[in-house]
C-alpha cells in the first residue's frame, strides 16, 4: 500500500494524540480511586472488568476512525501489475466513433451524446496533472494534441457526427502512431461496434497499450438504402434511350413492401419506381429513360426510409457525348469496309489517312484507330501508336496477309503482340465465337443452336509466346485466334488474323461484324465512374487533362468549397489525390481555370448502413492476448462507473466508510455498553 508522504505523518500523530489523552485521564481516574478506597472497593468488584473494556474498545474505535479519517484523505492505493511505470504520467486517448450509426438512439439517448458523456466520466477519473487526447473519425490534426482535463472536455463538445468511416485497425494505428512512449497510454474506444467497423481479422496492437471498450447499445432499427447504380448503355448519346441498374438493400428484419423510387438528372423527374424489398435481401431494378442533352449530367436517385436516412439518396453523374472520334488508316484506299460501317450511325465522326500520310500528332484526339490492310508498317508508326495505347487509346489491326510475316513481325513486336508464325492458306475454316466476352453482352437475344460463323480462307498463325491478359473473342480450329483482345497500359489492341478482303475471310460481310466492331468502338470509350465514397476515397482517375506551369485543377461544390487536389501524369490518366478533404456529400466541378472538365459525385459510405453489431465476446476475441476491459452501457445503463484502476485501485472511499462505522460502533458503546445501576457513597 502507498501513501502521500506528509498525510502519513498527520497520521500517525493523529493516533498518538487520543493515546496520549487517554492515558492522562487514567491517571486521574487513579487519584479519585485512592480518595474513596470503599466506594472504589465496592465498584472494582461490580463494574471494573466491564469498565476496562468498555474503555479499550471505544479507545480502540476513536483510534481507527481518526486514522481511517487521515487516511482517506492520504488517498491509498494497491497497485496493480499492469506494466504501467508508475514513474510515468499518464495518456488517456479517448476515441469516439462520430459515424453516422452514432445518430441512432437508445433510452440515454443520441449514442453521439451518450458517448461524449462517457468520455467526460472517464476524464473525471483521472488527476489534473494527466494528459488527454482525442480522436474520431475524422483524423484530423488538431486531435494529435496532447490536452489538459479542462480542455478536453472542452474539445469534447466539437464533436459531430461525419460522413468519415474507419475500421478498428486504422484506429488502433493511428492512436499507437499518436501516442508516446514516455508516458503510460491508456486507451478507450467509445463505439456502437458495427460488424462492418470491428471486421473479423485479429486485431494488432501494441501489448503495452490498455485498452478499455465502451460498447453503446442503439435500439434496432430497421433500414433501406439505396446501395448502388450503374448504367447498361454502353455509351451515352443525345435524346437515345439510357437504362439505369439501382441496387436496394434492406438491412432489417422484416419485408418491405412498396418502397418508392425516384430518379432525377438535373432536377428533372425522369423515372419512378416502387419495389418490394425483402429483409435481409438486395433487389435489383431496372430505370429506362431518355431525353438527355449533351453535357455532364447530375444524377440522383431517392427512396423514402424513416428514421436512417443518410443512405436514402445516391448521387451519381455521367458524360453525354454528341460524336466519338474514329481514325482509319487504309493501305488499300478501294477497300471501303471501315468507312460504310461507321458511316451507318452519325455518332461516330471518322477520319481517314492514307498509309502514306499519316498524322501522329493528331492521334490523341481518337478513341478508336484502325489499321486496315497496311503494305509496309513502320517501327516510326509502331512507336507512335505503342504511346497511344499505353495513355488510354484503343489501336484494331486488320494485317495485309500478302506483306507477309517479314513486313509484320517486327511491326507486331514492337507493339508487344506476338510474331507472325506462318500464312495459313487453303480449304475455309469455320471459327467459333466467345459469347461469355463482354463485347458479345446482350448483342443475341437468343443464341441458336447452328449459328452461322465467319469462314476463314487465308490468315495468319501468330506465335503466342506470353499470353498472360489476352481475350480470345472470335477462335479457329487447332488453338487459333482469329480475332483477339491485348491489354496493354492503359489501352487495349485487338488483332485479326485475317484480312478484311473477301478473298481472305467473309467477316467483312458476315453479320457478326457490325455488332463486333461497334462493340470495340463503344469499349474504347473511356467514362470515369459514375460516383465516389466521401472519406473514403481519396484517389480519383480522370482522363488526362493537359495542366500548364501555372495552372491547377480545382473541385468546386456547390456551396462554393474550393479542394486544390495534388496531380500526377500517369500513361493514359491523371490521378488526383484529395486525401480526407472531401467530407460533404454532393457534385463537385474539376475545375481547369473557368472551364468544367468533370462533374463528379460523392456519397456517404454505405457500410454504415448496415446496422448488425458484434457481440461481446467476439470483440474481446478480435484483441487475443491483449489487455481489454469490456463495458457494455447496455448492462450499466446507469453509469459506466469507470475509475482510475489502469494502474492501481484506490481505496479513500473504502476509509471514508471504515471511519463513519468505527464512529458508529463509539456510539454504541458509549450508549448502549455496561448499563448497570450506579452504586452510591454512603
């Protein structure tokens, strides 16, 4: 037991000083025995063994409660062997989960409210000269602060709900990063302990960390959320019909039936739906649409849902296009194959160049370019169109079979496909068609069973050396590729065996063809996705955006918040990092001086939607081997009660007490001890 140095002194003169006075009326009591020898006589024989005790014992009782009294107030403790150096001060880091499952409620109440109480019985459990810090959510740099009693409290007010989401690892990281190693850190995590948020690996932490989990109990509450979006178009073009998937979930436990369903884009009503929603399911429905102008479209899509409804709109945006640029690069200008298909639908612009007089510069203004029967392919064109496909663009080749292995290996090669092995002439080969491959995805309603393919007269055997990312889409006989996909960067490159030429092959007149290259077209298409998690992601892919010395790139809201986001050039995009800036949900303009480059849309993360908690014994599991105290304000609805006892147990309210009942026991004895009948002088 441990005491503060000068309360035990005051101790123990405390108890000396009733010794002494009780010893000084002893001597008294003796001379007024001697006075009266027979009146003494006769008492001693009646009353003196009961007098004696009676005095001892209240002597006793006065000593332990002026004792008990000091004692108290020396504050004793009994340390316990938690590690803790008590030649340490200590850190109490409090963590509060401010997400927007804290909004929920319980009969104490908002859990948010409830937890910043907890917070301030735990800081009143603590000595003035201690030291605070607080954390939520949302990381930000003023909680890495170490804090006096009085100001944390004070912080403790700032808190509010945020649309920032962690997991229990990134917060047990960050207060190990956060803490210090010259003090005794002792952590409290005040949470409801969503599923989503605890997760389900072993948790790791720092062994000479105590931890103490505080878990607040909301009522169960049932909840529907509009989970996610996106389009089946494959492009989106003016006044052409678009079709929307949306995702409900329902995360509570009972069916719902007529959930309403609204889509706006622009604020314009364009669809509405209502849908049955099974407990515990996700349903899926389909929004068909049209109308649609050119520009950036703002999309929202709402249910009505009570009482949780953060989740209860999703934000959402997309490009309509008026044209989609197509190069073609002809060796053989009578061969009119590419020109009358794109000619057929006036959304794509086509370009046409001769072999001879080609333009690298302009390369970059193209989704798609198609190489047609090329005579003699340079290793200058190879290099160019390497480039161009690395930075996003997609490159089809239709090889000349009559240049011969000689013109297009070294040509291929040098664009990382493989060699030409051998001209493969001779009886037609049937092919055979791939329809799992997204370019094939919904062009049949219904496959017949003897489906009529491309015939292959002539075509080139290509030597596949690494074959690692290639898509066979149209397959000859043998383990032959007529026609195939290659990624390569940010691009694609799709390579025929064969020409186009009707001596060659019939693909050029097949009726696989339209669909096969309009399908290449539209994939080459690049659209940004449709919406972001705010709080969560932080790295957002644009398409690349040319920036001068002296120009940045804003994100712009619509209540007038100014993000300047860092930007880096990779091939084919340009990525910007945003950190944890973007905390609102909402459209945000990309902003290159006055002119709007992209339009995108952020959401609420919809892991807190789902409202299932972890149960006591699997969070104390998540911390095998670590030091954890579990609380659970659901048992201790009253109070938590949480004292000091990370690194010892004191014991001033057991003295208090040991004091009243030692005064009590004087009493009694004093009152109630040794009533015998006086005896009288004579």
């Amino acid at each position: 037991m441990n005491f503060l140095y000068p309360g035990f002194l005051f101790a123990l003169l405390a108890i000396a000083i009733p010794i002494v006075i009780h010893l000084f009326n002893f001597r008294k009591f003796k001379q007024v025995y001697f006075s009266n020898v027979q009146f003494l006589k006769e008492a001693k024989e009646q009353n003196s063994s009961r007098d004696k005790l009676q005095h001892l014992l209240v002597l006793a009782c006065r000593i332990l409660a002026v004792m008990f009294l000091v004692l108290a107030f020396a504050r004793p403790y009994i340390p316990l062997e938690t590690g803790a150096d008590p030649n340490k001060g200590n850190l109490i880091s409090v963590y509060i989960d401010n997400s927007y499952s804290m909004e929920t409620v319980n009969k104490e109440g908002n859990l948010l409210d409830e937890a910043k109480r907890k917070a301030k019985e735990i800081a009143g459990a603590y000595q003035l000269n201690d030291q605070f810090q607080l954390l939520t959510n949302d990381f930000e740099g003023k909680h890495q602060r170490k804090l006096n009693k009085e100001a944390f409290i004070q912080m403790l007010e700032d808190v509010k709900i945020s649309p920032a989401n962690r997991n229990l690892q990134q917060v047990v990281n960050r207060l190990q990063q956060e803490g210090d190693s010259r003090k005794n850190q002792i952590v409290y995590l005040l949470s409801d302990f969503q599923q989503n948020f605890a997760g389900t690996s072993k948790i790791k932490s720092d062994p000479e960390i105590r931890y103490s989990l505080i878990k607040l109990n909301a009522n169960a509450l049932p909840n529907i959320a509009v989970d996610s979006v996106w389009s089946l178009s494959p492009v989106h073009q003016p006044n052409q019909a678009e079709k929307l998937v949306v995702q409900l979930h329902n995360y509570g436990s009972e069916d719902a039936n007529d959930v309403p369903l609204k889509l706006l884009i622009n604020q314009q009503q364009k669809a509405i739906s209502s849908i049955k929603v099974p407990a515990g399911k996700s349903v899926k429905d389909t929004l068909a649409f049209s109308g649609l102008q050119k520009g950036w479209q703002k999309g929202l899509l709402s249910i009505k849902d009570f009482p949780i409804t953060f989740d209860d709109e999703l934000n959402f945006s997309f490009r309509v296009n008026s044209e989609m640029k197509v190069l073609s690069i002809s060796g053989d200008p009578s061969q009119q194959f590419i020109k009358s298909l794109f000619a057929t639908d006036p959304y794509f612009k086509l370009k046409e160049m001769a072999e001879a007089n080609i333009n690298y510069s302009s390369f970059p203004e193209y989704s798609l370019i198609v190489l047609n029967g090329l005579k003699q392919p340079s290793s200058g064109l190879a290099q160019q169109l390497k480039s161009y496909v690395q930075n996003g663009g997609s490159l089809l080749i239709f090889p000349d079979l009559d240049a011969g292995a000689a013109v297009y290996t070294p040509f291929l090669t040098a664009l990382s496909l493989p060699a030409v092995q051998k001209l493969n002439t001779g009886t037609a080969v049937n092919s055979s068609i791939e329809l799992k491959d997204p370019l094939f995805k919904d062009v049949f309603d219904q496959v017949p069973a003897n489906m009529d393919l491309p015939l292959v007269n002539r075509y080139f055997s290509y030597l596949e050396r690494n074959t690692t990312g290639k898509e066979g889409i149209l397959q000859l006989p043998l383990n032959q590729t007529l026609f195939a996909r290659y990624p390569s960067g940010a691009g694609d490159i799709y390579l025929s065996a064969s020409s186009l030429k009707p001596e060659d092959s019939n693909l050029s007149r097949h009726p696989v063809f339209v669909p096969l290259l309009f399908k290449v077209a539209f994939s080459s298409a690049k659209e940004q996705p449709m919406y972001y998690t705010a709080g969560k992601d932080d790295l957002l892919e644009q398409q690349k955006t040319t920036v001068g010395a002296n120009q940045s790139l804003i994100l712009k809201s619509a209540d007038g918040q100014e993000i300047i986001p860092e930007i880096r050039q990779t091939p084919g995009k340009t990525l910007l990092y945003i950190a944890d800036q973007i905390k609102k949900t909402g459209f945000y303009d990309l902003k290159r001086t006055d002119s709007v480059l992209a339009v995108l849309a952020f959401n609420d993360d919809r892991r807190e939607s789902d409202m299932n908690y972890i149960n006591d014994q699997k969070l104390k599991d998540l911390f095998a081997g670590q030091q954890v105290a579990m609380h659970n304000s659901q048992k201790d609805a009253l109070s938590l009660n949480i004292q000091a006892k990370n690194s010892s147990i004191e014991l001033w309210k057991l003295c208090l007490i040991l004091t009243v009942v030692f005064l009590a026991i004087e009493i009694l004895l004093i009152r109630f001890f040794n009533k015998t009948k006086n005896i009288q002088k004579p």
